[in-house]
C-alpha cells in the first residue's frame, strides 16, 4: 500500500457520483491509516467554502461533510490557487483547516516516492 495518496477531485455537483467517490475514497483511505491529501479543484472548489458541503446530495452516499471531517482528522484538504481565485474564494472564507496552494505543491506532493496520485 501506498505510504501517501494524493486525490484529485475535480467534480462537484455537476457530476455528483464522481465528486462523491473522490470524498468516500479520501475519507476510506484516511480512517485506514493512509496519508492523504485531498485536492479541490473546478466545481468541487465550493466545498472549501462554510455550509457548501452540506447542500450537496446523493442517494446512498455519506453525507459530504461527515467525508470532509474524516479526511481532514487524519489528512490535509487543499484547495487550488487557481480555481479559488476565478471563484474569488480567499483563505478567509474557507473552512478551518484548508489551505490554498498551487501546481507546484500539487507536483511536488504527487512525485514523492511513496505516493499515489488519484484523479477524479
């Protein structure tokens, strides 16, 4: 097994089976002892933002911020640089324990050895 996984999610609510795979896997990976770090990007940016994860819904899915909670307990959830400022999200607006970063943290995260990198 991977010592790290880095993931991706690309999707929010525009395709919510995707976007909520990401979570569950970010959320399974990190209660299993996995490091994880979870990536916000395109549509799932919103749910850097108080209040977003809790309106998304899928039948027969865990609630989105049960999945946030338990990544962020055992990993690092981070949101894109780019796609927070075509969003106008700055670190004041995000949920406690977020963080902005960009293509080279993303890169240099995912060429670790060690490491799994997940695209969702």
């Amino acid at each position: 097994m991977a010592k790290k996984l880095v993931i991706k999610v690309t999707a929010g609510a525009d395709a919510p089976e995707r976007c909520s795979q990401a979570f569950t896997v970010a959320a399974v990976a990190a209660a299993s002892g996995v490091e994880v770090s979870l990536w916000l990007t395109g549509e799932s940016s919103w749910f850097a933002l108080p209040g977003r994860a809790a309106e998304f819904e899928l039948p027969h899915a865990a609630p989105l911020p049960d999945l946030i909670a338990s990544v962020q307990a055992a990993g690092r959830i981070t949101l894109c640089t780019q796609c927070a400022a075509r969003r106008e999200i700055t670190e004041g607006d995000l949920i406690e324990g977020v963080r902005i970063a960009g293509a080279q943290v993303f890169l240099s995260e995912i060429m670790e050895d060690g490491v799994q990198a997940l695209v969702y």
